[in-house]
C-alpha cells in the first residue's frame, strides 16, 4: 500500500493526466504507442520498487496520450513470471493505472490456438480464462482499499464491453473468434499432453500472461476486456518445432490489423 502510493506520487509529480482507459500491449502491438497523442511517457525502471519488462520486443513504459478522442495510458512491455517476478509484481503495474483514474482495462496477447477450428493470424476475443495453473496476485493480506477480499469472478471479462467489441469488429469487417485462454507460467513451451489436457479442461488458447491482470484489475474495480492474437497452433497439433521466433514473426506480421482493432475497441467502449 504505502509502495503503490509513493509510485503514484511519482508519477503525478511528473504527470496530471487522468487515463480513461488502459491497455496492456503484447507481443506485436508495442508500435501503437507510436501511433497516439502523446502528453507523458514514463519508464518503469524511474518508478521505484516497479518490475520491468523483459520480453523480445517489448519496451518497459507507460505511454499517457489521446487515442481516438479518449484518454490513455499505455503499458508498452508488460512483466510476466517466468522473469522470475511473482503474481504480486505483476499486478503492480494494473493497480497504478487504476489508481491514475483509468476503469476500463484492455488486454492484448500472442497465444497458441489450441480450438481446431483457429488459425495463425485469427484474433480471439477472451471470453473467460482459466487461472489454476499461475498462484493469484491476491493472496496475502488484502489490499481493502483496492477491493474485496473475495472477488467475483463470474463476469471477469465485462460482458458490456464483451458486446461492444463484437458489434466493432462486425462494422469494421475484422472477424473475432472468441474463447477460454489459459495462462502457464513459461517460458517453456507446452508439450503435446499438455495441450491434450488444457482443450479437455475448455481452453482455446494458451499464453504466458493476461490471467494474472485480470484478476488483479477486477479486484481494483477496472472493467475488463481481453483480444488474443493466434500466433501459432499450440504444441502437438502441426508435427512440427515451435520457436519464439514464429510467435514474434506472426504478432509482427499481423501488427497492422491488430492496431486497427484495438483503436476500433477504444472507440467502442
Ligand atoms: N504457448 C504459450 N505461449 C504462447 C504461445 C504458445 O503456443 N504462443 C504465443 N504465446
């Protein structure tokens, strides 16, 4: 509590600008930040006892600015656990935005198709996930002045943005799948009985991120919603090797569409 209040003063002691909404850039998407309005950008590594990303490709920022007439804070790299950071640090990030002003969150990711029917470069709008395999940002003593100490989760992903989304796609022509994403903790891929498993369990898709957020978002409040880009079939459903290089290859690949989507979402909700 008192390290998320001494790293928000920071930031206001740099910045005033109050977020409406904020989006986490996966794998691909980084060069949107590129794209907006900008009116602040502050490191990670300035804002003390904040992880910092060390993905490919990912930059480690917040990006302030207008996007499509609405107000914005970007992460632009976000911290995943096989880094070696815990549930706890990954949640960090999520309730500093929260704490800047923004309630509505936007997820991206790059993720393994497990459903059969989806193909590398399709988009999947996150309809619910599966957490049991990555520990929850929440145990420990409870932050009451973010939230419960049980959340709800039976409308993780906020059905209101939910149809919304769906409703921009259809206008913009961009089709959307929609699905269960299960987050492993990396960095390994999975292997083929592990996919088996997972689609058994319900997943469509599977990524080393974005669960973590959610929970941690909707415990502070924010309104969420998730996309998943299809990177790549997951483990065992090509006989063939997977590398971090096709996932980077294909989110880069599909960056343009990706870019064009997620501005539809924000002028959506
Ligand atoms: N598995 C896990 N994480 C991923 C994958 C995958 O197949 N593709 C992109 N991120």
């Amino acid at each position: 509590m008192r390290m998320l209040k001494k790293q928000l003063e920071y930031i206001r002691s740099i910045t005033d600008f109050v977020p409406e909404i904020a989006i986490v850039l996966g794998s691909g998407l980084g060069a949107l930040a590129d794209k907006i309005d900008v009116k602040a950008i502050i490191e990670y590594s300035e804002i003390e006892g904040l992880p910092v990303s060390t993905a490919p490709s990912h930059k480690g920022r917040f990006v302030f600015g207008e996007l499509q007439d609405k107000t914005v804070v970007l992460m632009q790299g976000r911290v995943h656990l096989y880094a070696g950071y815990s549930s706890k640090q990954i949640a960090n990030p999520i309730r500093l935005m929260r704490l800047m002003g923004a309630d509505k969150l936007i997820l991206t990711n790059a993720a393994g198709g497990i459903n059969k029917d989806f193909k590398p470069g399709d988009f999947m709008l996150i309809d619910d996930h599966i957490s049991c395999f990555v520990s929850s940002p929440l145990v420990g003593k409870n932050l009451d002045f973010l939230g419960t100490r049980f959340p709800d989760m039976s409308n993780a992903y906020n059905k209101g943005l939910k149809a919304a989304i769906k409703t921009a796609a259809n206008n913009s022509n961009i089709e959307l799948k929609s699905g269960v994403y299960v987050q492993l903790k990396g960095p390994q891929f999975e292997t083929p009985a592990e996919i088996k498993m997972l689609s058994t369990l319900g997943a469509d898709a599977v990524g080393m991120s974005t669960v973590i957020e959610t929970i941690a978002a909707v415990h502070c409040g924010f309104k969420v919603c998730g996309i998943s880009l299809i990177t790549n079939y997951a483990c065992g459903i090509l006989d063939k090797p997977l590398t971090g290089e096709e996932v980077e290859e294909t989110a880069s690949f599909v960056a343009p569409k990706f870019e064009k989507l997620i501005k539809e979402i924000v002028k959506a909700i």
